[in-house]
C-alpha cells in the first residue's frame, strides 16, 4: 500500500495537491477536515461538537479526531492506499495512526510536506474565502489562530516522522501544477 500523509499549515494547498494524487494513484482521501463539515451540514453530533472548535481556529480534541479516523479507514476494505489530509495534526495523532496501521499490517510511507511562508499563507485563505464558504476563512482573527495552532501543535509532527526517516519537504510556491510535479516526483522516488 502507499500511504501518504500530506502535511502543510492552513492555505498549503493540501485539498487541491490531494485530488491530484488520489486521480494518479488510486489512493482513498480522508480529509479529516472535510468529514467534520460534512458531520456539520449533516447537523450530526460529531459535527455540533467539532463546531465550536472550528469555528475559532483550534483542533477537535484528539480522542475525538482519533476515534473519527479510525472509523473511517477501517471502512475501506482492500485500499490502494490513504492520503492523510489534515490529519495527524499532534504528536499523539501520529502515534494512533501508526498504531491503526500496524493493526492493518501496514505503514505510512512518507510524510509530504508543503512549504509556505506565512504571508502567502494569509493571502491564499483570504482569497479562498470568497468562494469557500468557510466561516474560518472569511475571519482574520480565525486565520491566525489556525496558523499560530499549526506552528505550536502541528509543526512538531514533522520530527515526529523526520525520526522515523519518512519526512520530505516540497517547496509549496509555484503553480498548482509545478507542485503536483513535485509530488509525483518526490513519489516515484520513493
Ligand atoms: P482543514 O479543513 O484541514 O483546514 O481543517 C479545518 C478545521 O477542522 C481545523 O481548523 C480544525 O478545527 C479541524 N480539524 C481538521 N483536522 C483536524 C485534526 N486532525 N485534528 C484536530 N482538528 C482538526
């Protein structure tokens, strides 16, 4: 199986570099950012607690994240492979994927991340917020929780997998197409 986790902070251009991956490579995406909107529009319980965190930039609580996860990979009987979109977003995420994996008798290949800097990062939400319809796009207060929420809880996920030798960083600056080129890249030279 190939399992990718693709990692970046908020406006990184995970969504978009997911679908192009999953088109290639037959991969099943789980976004958990997506499933808790679902769970949102769906007014489920899941999505009426995962709400009142969204909503002000900070992260569902991991056993809440962790338990929606793993629910949902265990639903795919006979996969290709995961990308992990948003997900793990802590230490103890990773540690509960890894663990889900192994369970499965498989492992992450590699965890890909994409590099943008903070201004940029600012701008592409802002802009992505006129068509979104994401309420945490549309409030700047919002944004910077999300990016200062990345930096101090996310980021360190990176040694997680770097000591693991499973980290690659990709330079998330270009065309939506230069990316995925070095993805597909980074990929076939795994
Ligand atoms: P995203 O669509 O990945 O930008 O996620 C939107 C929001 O969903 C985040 O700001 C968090 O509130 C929540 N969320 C998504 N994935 C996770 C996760 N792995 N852990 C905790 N919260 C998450």
């Amino acid at each position: 199986m190939l399992n990718i986790v693709l990692f970046g902070p908020p406006g990184a251009g995970k969504g978009t570099q997911s679908e192009r991956l999953i088109d290639k490579y037959g991969l099943v995406h789980l976004s958990t950012g997506d499933i808790f909107r679902a769970n949102i529009k769906g007014e489920t319980d899941l999505g009426i607690l995962a709400k009142s965190f969204m909503d002000n930039g900070q992260l569902v609580p991991d056993e809440v994240t962790i338990n929606m996860l793993k629910a949902e990979v265990l639903n795919h009987r006979d996969p290709k492979g995961f990308i992990f979109d948003g997900f793990p977003r802590t230490n103890a995420q990773a540690a509960a994927l890894d663990e889900l994996l192994s369970e499965i008798n498989t492992s992450i290949t590699s965890m890909i991340s994409l590099d943008v800097q903070e201004d940029e990062l600012r701008e592409r939400l802002a802009n992505r917020a006129k068509t979104s319809g994401r309420p945490d796009d549309a409030n700047p207060a919002v944004i910077q929780n999300r990016i200062d929420v990345y930096k101090n809880e996310t980021a360190p996920v990176i040694d997680y997998y770097s000591a693991q030798n499973k980290w690659i960083k990709i330079d998330g600056l270009g065309t939506i197409q230069d990316i995925t080129n070095r993805l597909f890249d980074a990929i076939a030279s795994l």
